[in-house]
C-alpha cells in the first residue's frame, strides 16, 4: 500500500469500516511510515473532537416538534 492509499482509506480506518484484507496492508504500511502514523493519529484525535462535540450540541427537549411545527 501506498501514502495516497493510506489517505483515502484513513477515515475509514479509524471508524472500524475498513475491509481485513485493506486494514492488515494499511496497517503494514503504516508500521514503516512514519507520515501515515501520523495521519492515522490525527484522525483518531479528530473523531474523538467531533464526537464529544456532538454529545455536547444535543437539541433541546422539544426541538424538532417546533421545527415541524413552523413547517
């Protein structure tokens, strides 16, 4: 596996959708690239950003009824 690979298959990497047989060479690859560790790291830390991000914007009780509501 190449870096450009490894750059399209990354998010899918982190989230756990990544096929056995793209994840082991994506790992292979990553074991001696230093760049690609370094892109996997800084997804992983983005997903864990933007998932407490969205536990704290939750809508408040009643949001969406008053949307469709006005709709």
């Amino acid at each position: 596996m190449k870096c450009a690979e490894v750059g399209l298959l990354v998010d899918r990497y982190v989230d756990g959708r990544l096929a056995a047989n793209r994840k082991a060479g994506l790992e292979r690859h990553a074991e001696t690239c230093a760049a690609c560790r370094r892109l996997i790291a800084e997804a992983r830390e983005a997903g864990q950003l933007l998932a407490s991000d969205a536990a704290a914007a939750r809508a408040p009780r009643g949001f969406a009824d008053r949307v469709m509501d006005r709709v």
